[in-house]
C-alpha cells in the first residue's frame, strides 16, 4: 500500500518498493543495541521524513527514483547510527580504568552487535533449506543465488533483465512470508 506524505503543493506517494526498503531499513536499525529502545514505527517516521525532505531535489534526468530513494535511506541510516554512537559514547565511557572490567559480549552489545547464538543460525540455515526446496525449480535457483550475490550479478549469471530478477526476488519473499521466514536477501 502506497504511503502518502502531503506538502503544501500536492501529496507526494511512495510506492510499494519504496515502502518496502523503508521498512527493510526500520527493521534493521531495530535490531541495532542503540535503537533497541524505539519502536519500528518511530524508526519508520524518521526515515518517512528523510525521504519526504529529500524528493524536492530529486532530478530524474540524473537517476532512478528508486536509486534516489535507497540511497537517502542509506545516508539517513549511516547519519542515525553515527549520531547514536556519538550520544553512547558521550553518556558511558569506553576508555580508561573501566574499559578493563567490561567483557567482551558487553562492548559487543556497546558498539550494536549482539552475538549470535548457534542454535538458533542452524536452525534458521535449515528452515531456509527447507523454504528454498519448496519454491519452484526456476524461483529456487534465484534464491540460491541471491544469497551470495546481488540482483545485479545474478540477472547476468542468468542472462536475463535485472526487472525479472526483481520480480522473482518479490515472488519469493511472498512465498518466504507465508511460510514465516522473512528478510533473508
């Protein structure tokens, strides 16, 4: 469903797929130690305003709008986790005395990584085995391939455009998310 932001002049509307990487975007900034605490809507909003605030300036004889919106989610996504760590690093200091009492998983935690446990990426790698193996012979080839190249790459490993590529990328995310796996590639 298309998102409406409206200024004073006419309501702009952002597509499915500029939706969708908005989204994506909010769903990984979530998972980040410094934004643990804001929810995927508030998150969201930021960067449903950076994108309202940047399309004035969007020239269409320069790039795809797409490209246009991806990469001001990309410097919006960079700026927030600078910012974050900037504020972190003023409120708890990382150096000095107190940095020898810290474990290793807790500055892990500090700096937005959280350590995975095995368990559960066996688990995930099989469940995704499992989703591949049920997609259809051409669709499991793509995700195969999607999950080590980018869409770019495997249109030319394929020999075919990087629209159909986006098609079955979306096909197979709808799949994946009515058997319950989501945001693998």
């Amino acid at each position: 469903m298309p998102a409406e932001l409206y200024s004073t002049d006419s309501p702009v509307t952002l597509d499915e797929y500029e939706m969708e990487r908005i989204h994506f975007h909010a769903n990984q900034l979530s998972q980040i130690q410094y934004f643990c605490q804001d929810s995927i809507e508030d998150i969201t909003s930021e960067l449903l305003v950076a994108v309202y605030q940047a399309l004035p300036s969007f020239d269409p004889t320069k790039s795809n709008r797409h490209t246009f919106v991806c990469r001001v989610l990309v410097m919006r996504r960079i700026n927030l986790i600078r910012d974050a760590k900037q504020r972190f690093q003023e409120t708890i200091p990382i150096e000095g005395p107190i940095s020898d009492e810290i474990d290793r998983d807790v500055r892990h935690h500090m700096i937005g990584y959280v350590p995975v446990d095995a368990a559960a990426v066996a688990e995930r790698i099989e469940a995704v085995g499992k989703a591949i193996e049920s997609l259809s012979e051409q669709y499991a080839e793509v995700a195969r391939l999607l999950m080590n190249h980018s869409q770019a790459e495997v249109a030319s490993i394929l020999g075919v455009s990087k629209a159909a590529i986006e098609r079955a990328r979306r096909q197979i995310y709808k799949h994946f998310a009515q058997i319950g796996i989501e945001n693998l590639f």
